[in-house]
C-alpha cells in the first residue's frame, strides 16, 4: 500500500492569526467532507523521511499540528484522524520545506527552481512530478504578492505596520 502526503499552504500577514490558502476548497459528497489539499504531492519517500520520519527514517520527525494553526487545518486534522488511517501530521516553514526537498541533489535541483510554474491547485500538474517544485514557486509568489499589498497599505495610512509575511506547509500522510 503507498503513502500519500496532503499539503496545506498557511500564511501569516503581518500581526494577523494564520490563514489557510485561498485555493483550498471543503469539499462534500453526501455526509463525507474533506479539504482539498495541494496536488504537489508525488511520492517520495526519501522526501517524507525528511520532512517527518515517514517511510525512510531521514532524519525528520512529526511536529503535529501548530497550535496556533488556522481554524479549518484544525478541525480537518482532528476529524481525519477519527475516522481514517491519515498519521504524523507535521509542519514546515517555506524556507525549511524548501531545504529538506533540495536535499536529494540528484531529482531536485534548485535551478530548477528558477523555471517552475507557480501552480499548486491545479491537478494536471500533479501527474508531472515537478510537484514541489511548483508548490515552492507557488508559495514564494503570494508570499510576495501579500508582501507588496502589506506595503501598499502601509503608505496608503502612512503609519508604520508589521508588513512580514510568513508562509508555512502543514501536511499529513495516508496509508
């Protein structure tokens, strides 16, 4: 049976609380929710080793959910350990996640970084194994489309504002 990881993208604004992407959809079929997670997501069990221990024991270990994590990473991770075979829920800082990925020199390769397509809801890029390639760009783009907008706003009441953008990967695994 394979391992899946699901990715969630988080971004704190400012002095803001953490808020969940905007490209993550509640998805519902009958009784049954689910929250859409990020297609960047191959399976690369060295990658899971590094990230959380899972699969190849790499040096990662699983952190749980942050505690102060967005209201809906909360209640899905809760509701998916009840009733599935989802484990080691963990988190990453964009710079982080980005480091334990280029850490396999051989498939990922930072100038590869330069050429990906900032996508990461899109699910024909999902079939194409560039995955975290195009989840990182994706990540870094808002991080600075929401850094400029911080900064637009700071003129605009022309007060001084915390514009500091963080951006966090909250994910989990199935069996």
């Amino acid at each position: 049976m394979g391992c899946d990881i699901h990715v969630y993208i988080e971004y704190k604004l400012g002095d803001g609380p953490w808020t969940l992407d905007s490209g993550h959809k509640v998805e519902r079929e009958g009784d049954y929710r689910r929250l859409i997670s990020v297609y960047a997501s191959r399976r690369d069990y060295d990658f899971f080793g590094r990230l959380a221990g899972v699969r190849v024991p790499s040096g990662g270990k699983a952190r749980g959910i942050p505690k102060d994590a967005s209201e809906l990473i909360k209640e899905f991770a809760q509701e998916d350990v009840e009733r599935s075979d989802w484990h080691s829920h963990s988190w990453n800082s964009l710079a982080s996640f980005k480091n334990r990925l280029f850490l396999d020199k051989d498939y990922y390769k930072k100038s590869n970084l330069k050429t990906a397509t900032p996508i990461a809801f899109d699910d024909v890029e999902y079939t194409q194994g560039m995955g975290y390639l195009n989840l990182i760009a994706y990540a870094e783009k808002k991080v600075n489309e929401f850094e400029a907008d911080l900064e637009a706003e700071k003129m605009l009441l022309g007060q001084e504002i915390n514009t500091k953008v963080k951006c966090r990967f909250v994910y989990w695994f199935d069996n």
